[in-house]
C-alpha cells in the first residue's frame, strides 16, 4: 500500500514515517556506497599519480644517463679524432717532400676567421714552406660528404690568405686523410685534385693518384 493509500488514522500514520524512514535508510546506504566509492576512485587517483611521478623520476634518471653517455662517447670521439690526426702528422712531411714537396712545417688545428668576409674555419694539419700550403682534412671515417666540405674549406681559405695579401705568394693543394676512407671518398677526392692519405701499418702512406692524376692548386 502506497502512502496514498495509507488511511489517516494512528496506524496509517505510524505506518507513514516507518515508510519514510525505510527511504532515508536507504538513501543514507546510497550516500555510504558512493562515499565508498568516491573514496575508492581518489585512492586509485592518488595511486595513478604516484605511478607518474615515479615513471617521471625513472625517465629523468635516464635522460641523465644519456647525457652522461652522449658526453662520454662525445669526448671518446674527439679522443679517436686527435689519435688519427697525430698518427697522419707523424710522417706526413716525409711523404709530401717525397712528392717533390719542399715543406718544412706542420701546424695542427690552424684556425683563420675574417669577421669583415663573414669567413671562418680549421685546418686539421697545415704543411707549409712559403711557396705552397697544402692543407689536410683528417677524419676517423672519410666520407665523400667530408672531401666536398673540405673543398669548401680550402677555397674560403684562399680567400682569407687573399684578404690578408698572402695569398699571391702561395698555392694552396688540398689533402685528405682517414683511418677509414670509403672507396668512393678516395675516387671523389682525387677527382678533385686532392691527394688522398690512408694508415698503412703504424704510419701512413699517400695513395698513388690514377693516371694523368694532377693536383689542383687554389
């Protein structure tokens, strides 16, 4: 019987509020279940956040890593690098007087820059006897990449000995050298004109140029 139905005597009215109270007992259990749930659903939350900050601690200790290890192999290259350029420098003057050469000098590492011609640049190994500069590219890896970017050097080079009214006074030949020189590297740079060096034992030697083979001079 609905509380419509209930007729307004003692009992039916006694009846009444027990319904009610059935109500607000059930509401008052609805109101705990979501409590519950609420309770629940902030736990799984927190949960979830501690789950992310800790994957964000773990990503941060590894780009740390990274970078410790980018550094390493970083200062591991410029380690190999160096070896290779003092391993070329070792003989290399030996090996161009041998060509008829009469150089004298091996600076390493010749840096020139002209702010005004917005030049600027490094040589790995500058062999010099006032008449003729032959300037050398060493690489770890000689690519073909590497001997165009060092054409590029040579005649921003000849520029700047130009700028500074040296430049009519010597003939710029270009070189390139590698522990590692890609067959197509050695064919492009002499092509080129440039002379190509690779290690042969302890030392190195100058691949013997094709026939006809002329050096360029800048």
């Amino acid at each position: 019987m609905s509380a419509q139905q209930i007729p307004l005597t003692y009992e039916g009215i006694l009846e009444m509020f027990r319904e009610t109270d059935r109500k607000f007992q059930e509401t008052r259990e609805q109101f705990r279940e979501t409590r519950e749930q609420m309770k629940e659903t902030d736990r799984k939350f927190q949960e979830t956040d501690r789950r992310f900050r800790e994957t964000d601690r773990k990503i941060q200790e590894v780009n740390e890593q990274m970078k410790r290890t980018d550094k390493k192999i970083s200062e591991l290259g410029s380690r190999i690098g160096e070896i290779v350029e003092n391993m070329v420098a070792g003989n290399i003057l030996d090996k161009f007087q041998d060509l008829g050469y009469d150089v004298t000098g091996c600076s390493p590492r010749k840096s020139f820059i002209n702010k005004k011609l917005g030049i600027r640049g490094e040589v790995d190994l500058l062999l010099d006897d006032g008449d003729v500069a032959i300037l050398i590219e060493v690489k770890t890896t000689l690519e073909t990449a590497d001997v165009r970017k060092h054409i590029e050097r040579i005649e921003k080079y000849r520029r700047y000995a130009d700028a500074r009214g040296i430049g009519a006074k010597q003939r710029y030949v270009g070189a390139v050298a590698g522990a590692v020189v890609e067959n197509e590297a050695a064919e492009f740079a002499q092509e080129s004109g440039m002379y190509v060096i690779v290690q042969s034992g302890e030392a190195v030697e100058i691949v013997t140029p094709p026939e006809g083979f002329v050096a360029k001079e800048w």
